[in-house]
C-alpha cells in the first residue's frame, strides 16, 4: 500500500516523524526509513517495511 501524508505548519524533524509512523503502523523503529527525497539516497533502508521521503519547502 502507498499513503500520501501533507502535514502543514512548521517542519516536523525526521525522528520525530520516524517516530509518529512506527507507532502508526506498530513496527519497530529500525524498520522505518525517513529521509529528504533531494538527499544522498544510498545510505537509505530499502529493505524497511516503512519507506517515507519528504520534501522541505524553499522559501523565496
């Protein structure tokens, strides 16, 4: 299954939002990959159950 998820207001820091989703989907938290999608992508859990890649917004 895929989920999209907009969250509006201040940016939520990653292990925070790591956090939300692993008591969301109750796994455990090594099986949860957060990163920013414009990010270096190798170093990412693939293999995790729980995949999320989220996107700061630029201000101009």
């Amino acid at each position: 299954m895929n989920y999209d998820l907009l969250l509006v207001g201040p940016p939520v820091p990653p292990a925070s939002l790591a956090k939300a989703l692993t008591l969301a989907v109750r796994t455990e938290g090594v099986d949860v990959d957060v990163a920013d999608r414009d990010s270096d992508q190798s170093g990412r859990h693939w293999a995790a159950p729980v995949l999320c890649g989220y996107i700061v917004p630029r201000r101009g």
